[in-house]
C-alpha cells in the first residue's frame, strides 16, 4: 500500500469586485473569460457582475493569467491580422 493520498478536488473561486456598482463577491471559473492578446493592451479577463449586471473588463498581467489558467477559466488567445 503506497503511503500517498490521492488530493481532494477543492472548487476554485476568484475574488473580484464590480468596478460600476463596487460590490466584492466570489466567481467559480465559469463565470469568467480571459482573453490574451498580444500585448498587455490587450490582455484582460471579464465578468458580469451579479449584482448589478454590468460587464466588467479588467487588465491581466502575468500572474492574474498564470492564475486564472491554472483555475480553468476559459481562454480566448487573439491573433493579429497582420
């Protein structure tokens, strides 16, 4: 018998706040959409807020894309026409 255990599977949920309405709340992946462009323009994730409803779009540097991937939020890679 192997003494390792298999980990437990914990739902991820990322804090985030409503830049419209300012209320703080919890959002399981699903609830999110990242889009990773070619610069840091146009990097970002988005939500709705389930508050007030307004679409929110945020800038995502590095570590806010690291996570985010890492939590399963869907991914939007944007190609340029050029």
């Amino acid at each position: 018998m192997s003494g390792t255990m298999a980990p437990l599977s914990v739902p991820v949920l990322f804090k985030a706040a409503c830049s419209e309405c300012q209320a703080r709340f919890e959002l399981p992946p699903g609830s999110l959409r990242l889009a990773i462009g070619a610069s840091r323009r146009t990097t970002f994730y988005s939500f709705t807020c389930p508050e007030c409803g307004s679409v929110v779009r945020k800038p995502a540097g590095e570590r806010i894309v690291e996570l985010l991937t890492g939590g399963g939020v869907r991914t939007l890679r944007l190609h340029s026409t050029v």
